[in-house]
C-alpha cells in the first residue's frame, strides 16, 4: 500500500478553535476517499492544509512525501475543486476551461468538453449569472478533467440536480477506471456516494473519529428490533450506538455481530437490519455531539 | 505500507518554474474585459468629458489672450489622474479575484506573485506605449483641434519620445504595485488590515509633514523637487514602487484564500 497523503498529529486553531485536532490519517494511491462530516466538522480546514492553503498550527503532512506548503513539485500535481470557489470578477466559464490546460499538465480538453454537454453548462455567460448548479459544474469539470493525480472535491455539487449529480458520479468512476488517480471527495451525501467510496474518513469536531475501508464500515454495525425484553438480553453489555423504543419494542443499533450471534438473535426472534453508511456516521457524530455537550455543560 | 514520493509516482508531473508563472501571467489575459477593455472605456469617457470642456471654452472664450491663457491652464490637467488610480483599482481587484481561484489550481503564492508582477509590468509598458502615441498624436492635431491638453500635461508627455514613455511607465508601474501591495494586505488580513493600512499611511503621512515643518525643511523639499525636476522625481518613485512590490510579496506568501 502506497501512502500520498500522511498526516500525523496535525492541529489547525483558529484562535480559540480547534478546527483540526491531531488528525493521523493516510490517504492511499489511486483510492476514492470520502471525509465525511457535519457542517463546520473542519473538513474544507482539511482540506485546505492538505494542499497548502492553509498553514498547520502542530503536526506533519506529508503528501507526495513533501510538505505542500508552498512547494510547486507538490501542488502542480493537486488539483482542488471547492464548493465555495470564487472565479474572477467577469469570468466566464470558457475562461475557465481554457487556462485550466495551462495549469494541469494531464488537463483532457475532449473530456472537458463532453462533460460541458452532460452538465448542458453554458460557455459564454458570465459566472455571476450562472444558477447556484451550473457554478458547481465548472467546479466539477475542472476537477474531472484535470486528471491530477491527487484530487479533492470539497461538497463539489451544491445546487446540482439528482441526475448531474448521478452524472458526476458516473463520469468519475469511469474516468477513474481509465486514469487511476487518488480522489479525496467530502461530502454531506453519504447515501449517494458510498457505493463510489473505497474508505472512509470520518471528521468530527476536528478530531478524525473513523479511518476504515469502506467495506468493513458497511458491515460495522447491525440493528436489532424485538421485543423489549429480548433484546435486552441478546445486547447485554453490549456498547449501544443507537436505541429507539416504541411500547413493548425495541429497536437497537450494535456493532459487529458474528454469524453465530446472527443465528441466536434469529433464534431469540428478533430482526436484523443493516445499517447504511449515512445512519452509522449520523449516530456516530450525533452521540459525540451529545457528548461534548454534556462535558461542557459538566 | 510505504509512501510514495513525487519521483515513485508515474502520473506526477514537474513543470519548471517559467512555465508556471507564465501560466498566471496569461491567466490575468484570459479575460482582457477587466484589465484592458474597462479602462480603455474609462479612458474614452474621461477624454470625451474633457473634450466637451474644451469645446465650451473654445466656443465661448472669444478674446485671444484670455484664450490661451485658458489654454495654459489646461497644461496642468490631471484628466489622466483618473486613468493612473483606475489601474490601481484594476491591479487590486487582479490579485483578490484570481489569488484564491489560482490557489485552488494548485499555484504557489510565489509562482502566483511572480507571475502576476510580470503581468502588471507588461500592462504599465503597454499603456505607457498608447499613452506615448497618444501624447504625440495630441500635439499633432493642436490639441484636439481646441488647443486642449489630457496626454501631454505639464508633468509628463513632453521631451523626447523616450522621456514619455520611460515617464508614463514609472507612473504606471508605481500605481500597479502599490494596487499590488494594497491587494496583498486586504487577502491577507481583510477588512481589519485594510484600517490598519489606511490608519499607518496617514500617520505616516501626518509624521513626514509634521517633521518637515518642525525642522523647517519645508524649503528644502522644495529645493530638492526643483532640482529633480519632474522626471527626476518620477525615477525616485521607483523606491516606492519597489518596495510596494516586495512588501506585497511577503504579505502575501502568508495569505489564504477565504471565501
């Protein structure tokens, strides 16, 4: 396994904010990578340190084996796509597309304009006329067919339409099967992109609460529903993500079960339920809220 | 579990140093509405305003000598003025508007400094150039054919060609890097550094004054820009407009592009 980004112990403050809080994570080569989090989890803060734009407080990071702070060798072979992204003043998109070819070597102008068909992006409007959707589609074109070899998407779709969006994540996959490149994609959309996801980093209140491959998440967690009492002896002492109870039933969110403790919740009569990606990071990030609340309150 | 280096990767790419800053310099081209077509149109409006001005003196003015001595007048215009502070405002708005736009096609502060220094310096000589034509095409046609004055004042666009254009392109290049150094703090620091900014300069201002009056050197300053005369002064506003431009690159090697 082949690390582009390594960060170790890395703490961004913005005063008396800690935005990022000794985050240790690795990013491997030619992976689609989700950091997902609440608004204001310090994602774009991130983000934004992992390609120079922001400068660390404490720690290392490490990507492509150099600090990106200021280093062309590194950046030139970044590319990062911001939902917020602000274009100069008059700017149209053509403007765009056309000096993105001088600033990424691998920059795929017939891909470009395909993409420019598929999103239906109008060239030669200026960008403060352009609707809150096709804004995002310039940013997610730009990223597409950059082909940098390092990428980030940061909430790249604000505005853009179920069936842009599904375009987005088709040409991606697509392209990505062509051009394996490193993806580093953070979202609120969990659903939609955790079938595109090979891990997952998950950010909350700054500290990195899950860094795991997608695929062991998705079994990571089982809900049990039943009858009150049974499933009170089947979880036992078991750490509880997630309870719900309505009368006489139950229904609890577990972690891992094994085969055979599958075989005695059938035999208990109780249902199981897979969690999906975006329940499991919702209960996760929601307790840990709770948490620090009741620490702050304490 | 090893990390991969810029060397091990097979996608990654090195550009050298010149092709990047040339890449930000085109960028401040790949739209000439703001940085060339804008001021031109200011530059129409303000000399179609003058123009009028002459016209009503002309049409009105019948005596010979009131006239040119209204002409006189003329030779003190400062309709150019307009067009030096407009490039100022344009260097400004070039580097907030394309600093976090560049940052995000992963250009470093420094390639993204150089790159728009270099295109700043080209835009002085160019208008300098037309500014140069223009001055000359004035005395060509008598002032407009109203004996009226905007490209060739008394402060510049007189003396040899060279004169002129080495003039207008020390003026110009002063307003692009104070823009310059001006942009850098407000992408830095915002609002907070802009009344800093502002509040230092006047103080500083204030102090020179006061200092000149308390040691009566008032004369002297005066001395001292007679005996430059006005190109003399103009070279010496090359220390201004260098260390605007260095002060601008340190602002801004520590700025980050905010929304």
């Amino acid at each position: 396994m082949n690390a582009v980004i390594e960060v170790s112990g890395l703490t961004k403050r913005f005063g008396d904010v800690v935005a990022v809080d000794d985050a240790t994570f690795r990013v491997e080569e030619n992976q689609i990578s989700g950091l997902l989090g609440r608004n204001g989890a310090g994602k774009t803060t991130m983000m934004q340190l992992l390609t120079g734009q922001d400068f660390r407080t404490s720690g290392e990071v490490r990507v492509f084996g150099e600090n990106p702070v200021e280093n062309s060798r590194v950046l030139s072979n970044v590319c990062f796509v911001k939902e917020s992204q602000r274009y100069p003043e008059d700017f149209r998109p053509t403007h765009v597309f056309r000096s993105a070819a001088w600033f990424f070597p691998h920059w795929d102008a017939a891909f470009a304009e395909r993409l420019i068909a598929d999103f239906r992006l109008p060239l030669n409007r200026r960008i403060k006329k352009l609707s809150r959707g096709q804004v995002s589609a310039i940013g997610v074109i730009v990223g597409l067919a950059s082909h940098a070899p390092l990428t980030f998407f940061d909430e790249p779709y604000l505005g853009l339409d179920a069936v842009a969006r599904q375009t987005f994540y088709d040409r991606l996959l697509e392209d990505y099967a062509e051009n394996p490149r490193t993806v580093v994609l953070s979202t609120h959309l969990i659903d939609e992109v955790s079938n595109l996801l090979e891990h997952v980093l998950v950010i909350d209140e700054g500290k990195i609460i899950v860094d795991s491959s997608a695929e062991e998440l998705r079994g990571s967690a089982t809900t049990v529903a039943g009858s009150r009492s049974a499933v009170d002896a089947f979880i036992g002492a078991r750490e509880v993500l997630h309870r719900d109870d309505l009368g006489g039933l139950a229904s609890v969110t577990v972690g891992r079960l094994s085969p055979a403790e599958r075989l005695a919740a059938g035999q208990a009569g109780l249902e199981l339920a897979p969690v999906s990606l975006q329940q499991l990071i919702v209960r996760m990030t929601t307790s840990d809220e709770t948490q620090s609340e009741r620490r702050r309150i304490a | 579990m090893t990390t991969i280096t810029l060397s091990e990767s097979a996608s990654t790419t090195h550009r050298p140093a010149a092709n990047r800053i040339l890449a930000v310099f085109r960028l401040h081209f790949v739209n000439p509405y703001t940085v060339v077509i804008i001021p031109w149109l200011i530059m129409l409006f303000i000399f179609l305003v003058n123009y009028a001005i002459w016209w009503l003196i002309d049409a009105n003015v019948q005596d010979a000598a009131d006239r040119s001595d209204a002409q006189q007048g003329l030779g003190w215009s400062g309709a150019s003025f307009y067009i030096f502070v407009y490039l100022m405002v344009v260097a400004i708005q070039a580097i907030n508007f394309t600093f976090p736009f560049a940052q995000g096609y992963g250009v470093t502060r420094r390639d993204f400094y150089l790159g728009t220094s270099l295109a700043f310096v080209a835009l002085a000589a160019g208008y300098a150039v037309a500014l140069t034509v223009l001055s000359y095409i004035e005395e060509a046609t008598g002032g407009w054919g109203l004996g009226g004055q905007m490209f060739t004042a008394v402060y510049f666009g007189t003396g040899e060609w060279y004169t002129r254009l080495a003039t207008f392109f020390l003026i110009l290049a002063f307003f692009f890097f104070v823009g310059a150094a001006i942009a850098a703090v407000y992408v830095r620091w915002r609002t907070n550094g802009m009344l800093i900014f502002f509040g230092l300069l006047t103080v500083l201002l204030v102090g020179l004054a006061a200092l000149a009056t308390f040691t009566q050197s008032w004369p002297a300053v005066g001395e001292w820009l007679v005996e430059n005369g006005a190109n003399g002064v103009i070279l010496w506003s090359l220390v201004p407009t260098v260390l605007a431009a260095v002060t601008g690159y340190f602002v801004l090697r520590r700025a980050t592009p905010r929304d």
